[in-house]
C-alpha cells in the first residue's frame, strides 16, 4: 500500500486582493470626506472674508493718521476740474501762453485733440504777435449730468498791449469720463467747446 501523498492545497488570492481593495477603498472614501469637508471650510473662511469691509488706514506724509470722509459728489468733483481746465485754457498772456494751452490738452478727449490743437495755434500767434492776455472769473458752473454737459458763466477780462477790456464769459462745455491722470486726477475729458 501507498502512502498517501499530502495535497497542497492552493490558497485563492481573490479573497485577499477583495480585503485589500475594500480596505484601499475605505482609505480612499474616509480621504475624500475629509478633502470634502476641508473645501467646506475654506469656501465658509472665504465667504467671510470677502464680505468683510477692508481696513484700509490713510496715513500723511508727516506720518499723521488721516481721518476717513465721505467721497464727494460727482458734480463737485467735474466742477474742480472744470476750474482747472478753465485757469489753464482761459488764463494766459503772450509769455506762457505756449504752456498754458499745452497743459490744457491734458483735459482734451484724443478725438478732439488734433481740432483743439489747429485752434490753439490762432490764438498763440495772436497773443504773441498782438501781446495779448486774458483772464477770466467764471462765477457760475451749472453741471448736467444726464447731458454730460456744463454752463458756465462769468467775467472775462483781455489786455491788448495794455488795454483792458471786460467782456462776459458764456462757455457751453460737453465733457466724458476718462482714466485718471496726475495732470488730470478728477479723469474729466473735454470733447466740445461751445462759447455764447
């Protein structure tokens, strides 16, 4: 009689590679419900900080706190820069008349730019040659936003080679918002010019 010969039996590798996948698995659920909840807390945290009001602290040049105002009307600030445009298109005299207009062209719209500039070229030839100067004390500047337009009205006073004559200012002007500039912070464009 033979001796039994032992039977090695083969262990099956499924039910050991399904326990290893079913526990990667867990692994891999149990991270994404915590990258899941890490995002809910980051969107929470940026929400937040988004809706909050930034704190912003002025400080002047000598290192003094600056207090914060309220932001001024829309008109004051197109009726500052109306000034500036009238002081440096209106005020001027056969020494810096060059200048002056040539400064005004920082409140001109590039479309209007080359007509104001072929305008500008009678009036220096005219100062110049007939030593003429003009000023003018607009006392008046009613502003239409709708129309984009402003009235202005006042005094103007011109010396021809000495002679003073005063006159009335009646000044139509249409203008547009632009970028703002350090020669032109309030961003006021002029794109027409009509005067009474």
């Amino acid at each position: 009689m033979q001796e039994p010969k032992p039977i090695g039996l083969k262990h099956s590798r499924l039910p050991k590679m399904m326990a290893e996948l079913m526990h990667s698995n867990q692994f891999l659920k149990f991270f994404a419900i915590g990258e899941l909840a890490a995002l809910f807390m980051i969107t929470v945290a940026v929400l937040v900080m988004a809706t909050k009001e930034p704190l912003v602290i002025a400080i002047s040049g000598d290192g003094k706190k600056i207090e914060q105002t309220v932001l001024p009307k829309a008109e004051d600030q197109i009726r500052e820069a109306l000034k500036r445009y009238l002081e440096k298109r209106y005020q001027w005299g056969p020494e810096n008349v060059n200048q002056k207009l040539k400064e005004s062209e920082e409140f001109i719209t590039p479309q209007s730019l080359k007509a104001f500039q072929g305008a500008m070229v009678n009036i220096t030839k005219f100062s110049k040659d007939k030593l003429v100067s003009q000023k003018v004390y607009p006392e008046k500047i009613e502003i239409n936003l709708p129309k984009r337009t402003a009235f202005i009205t006042g005094d103007r006073v011109t010396s021809i080679q000495g002679l003073k004559a005063a006159g009335n200012l009646r000044l139509e002007l249409t203008f547009e918002s632009g970028s703002r500039t350090e020669e032109n912070p309030w961003g006021i464009y002029i794109s027409k010019e009509r005067e009474e």
